[in-house]
C-alpha cells in the first residue's frame, strides 16, 4: 500500500483524538505500571534525575469470541473466527531530572507493535513510532494541616507519529493540575483536570489525489473529499480537549495495591465554517464537538528494588450508546465486542 495512502488512513481517527492527551491510541501507547504507585513504594532516592522503561501487552476482548462479519460491509472477512483478534506490545522510555526540587522535567518516547495480522490500522503486524512528549511537572504540596496534595504541569506534543504527521500538528499542548485526598492513611482520591490545545498547518488531514489513487475505496467508503487541484481532506482536526478524570488508589495486602480510574474528554474540532458555497446545504456550520471516556481497573506491585509489574482492564469508548439513549458501562465494553473497546493489559516497568 502506497505510504502516504497509509498515512491518512490512520489520520481518519485524528477528528476524534487530540494528540496533545495521548501517544496515538490510549490502548496502544499506554504502558499500564502506574507511576504514582511506584513513587508511593520506592525507597527514598536522593538523585535528581531517573530512567524509566516500560514494557506492556494487550489483548482486545475480540480476541475470545467469534464475531460475524458486518454483512454490509464493502470488505470481505474470510475467517470470521480470528477477524477481530488484537494483541500488541508497546515500549516506552522516560528519562527525567528535578530541578531545584521543585519542577520536573522529563521526555518520552514509545513504540508499539501489532502481533497479530488484523491488528494493524494500515498494514497486518504494523510496527508504529508514536509522538515524543516533553513534560514539565511541579513537584507538588502537602500540606501539614490536611492529607491534601496539589500538583500539575504543563506537557508538549511534537509530530513524530504518522497520525499527527497526516494531521499536518505542528505542536501540541496541554495544561493539567490535580488535587488529592488521603482518606485515612490508606484510600487515596484524586480529581484531575487538563486543557488541550492543538496547533496544525491545517484544519484538516489531507493528502494528494494522486498520491492515494483515484480508485481507492478507502476513501469512497470514509466519505472524504476532493477540493480541487487533486487534494482530498478527510473530516475535521481537533483543536481543543477538556479532560475531568477521577481516580482512587488502596493498598490491598503488603506491597500490592488496587487502583481504579475514569476519565471524561470532550474534544472541539476547528470552526468548519466553509465560505467558498461548497457546503451541503443541511449541515451545521461551526466546531464540531465529540466526547469520549477512557477508564482503568488493575492491581500493581513493586518488587526487587526498581521494578513493578502490574494488570489491568482498560476501556475506551464514547459516554452514551450509538442510539443516544442510555450510557455505557465505563469500566467494560458490553456493546460489541468486535470494537476491542475494551483491553487486558499485563505490564512491567522498572526506574533507575
């Protein structure tokens, strides 16, 4: 398949991402050890910077059941048997160093590779670079009257992934802060706000005619379209994000601890406002809004001296059912499993 073609196909999912909150797709990039976790176990360091490395593996739950093709669909699934089986390993390296025992200031970089032939978004057993982040966290504080804690930072995205590149991101920000309870020495409850903010060449994902191929179904079946002078765009970039998340941390029995997460994102896309009278006469003009809901199960523990190993059930789905009439279940994707909405996730990380 010809590279740029791939290229916009992964950046069909751009209209519904802000690449500033996550590395590509939360189920791939994310590596599951919980940091908070760890610094809550480790013995005290007095060094001012560390590494950390990250291995993880997660299984879609299409994986264990049998799922029947769409019979509409314009593609043809010979063995519906493994059609929507997902597994994928992602790596990730995070070097840090504190600053005047006050800021934070670390890098990350991730990798992420489909195990298996359906996995890949543009080809089978599709090996992907994800985007380097650069984050600056304050330290925090405790205060001595109260168990309560503040914390935040700000975080910046830069475009080295296939899917920003599609998206045309020149640079993506985000602005993030947090305060947290302590609830008898033991229950730990966190509330966590972001802001996002994207900054692309352009409002939309967009490739060449030529480069694509005229004939190309993918684009017929996306609905994309061609503006003239052989480019096609395909929806709509994010340009801001809205993140609440909530989270509760215990420890279970010696080191092993239970933690639990939801996260509600709502994204706006660019002003679609087109004055060139190519509009369809029936759609709303403006910024698109979209939301979405991404949550955690899973227990960690800390062994050796830098090491934890940890598992978890993810999910990543949006707030209400397709029919907009009830809500998803959060913690687990009840409606289908051929979406893969939901992940078991095993993961290992270690800092020095």
């Amino acid at each position: 398949m010809n590279r740029v073609l791939r290229l916009l196909v992964v950046g069909l999912m751009v209209t519904w991402s802000l690449s500033a909150f996550a590395q590509d797709e939360t189920e791939e990039a994310d590596i599951s050890a919980s940091a908070d976790d760890e610094t809550e176990e480790a013995e005290e360091d007095d060094k001012d910077w560390s590494v950390t490395a990250a291995l993880s593996t997660g299984i879609g739950q299409g994986t264990f059941v049998d799922v029947a093709p769409d019979p509409d669909s314009v593609f043809v699934v010979e063995d519906p048997s493994n059609a929507y089986d997902r597994w994928n390993l992602a790596f990730s390296l995070e070097p840090s160093y504190t600053l005047f025992d006050l800021v934070t200031v670390s890098a990350s970089v991730a990798w992420t590779q489909q195990m298996l032939a359906g996995g890949g978004i543009n080809e089978p057993n599709e090996l992907r670079f994800q985007d380097v982040g650069l984050d600056l966290s304050w330290t925090g504080h405790t205060f001595e009257s109260v168990p309560i804690s503040l914390d935040g930072g700000v975080g910046f995205v830069f475009p080295t992934s296939d899917t920003s590149q599609t998206a045309s991101l020149i640079l993506g920000t985000s602005l993030s802060g947090g305060i947290a309870y302590k609830v008898f020495d033991k229950l730990t409850l966190r509330y966590g706000l972001s802001l996002g903010k994207d900054f692309h060449e352009f409002t939309s994902p967009l490739v060449t005619d030529e480069e694509a191929g005229i004939d190309n179904l993918i684009w017929r079946e996306g609905g994309s379209d061609r503006v003239g002078n052989g480019v096609i765009i395909e929806g709509v970039n994010s340009e801001y994000a809205l993140s609440n998340s909530f989270s509760a941390s215990l420890p279970v029995w010696d080191k092993l601890r239970f933690s639990v997460s939801y996260a509600l994102t709502t994204y706006w896309t660019y002003d679609a406002e087109r004055a060139d009278g190519l509009a369809n006469p029936v759609a709303d003009g403006g910024r698109g809004v979209a939301q979405g809901v991404s949550s955690s199960v899973g227990l960690s523990y800390p062994f050796l001296e830098y090491l934890s190993g940890s598992v978890s059930l993810r999910t990543s789905t949006q707030p209400k059912t397709a029919d907009n009439r009830s809500f998803n279940f959060p913690f687990w994707n009840v409606d289908g499993a051929a979406s893969n909405a939901s992940q078991i996730k095993f993961g290992v990380s270690g800092t020095y």
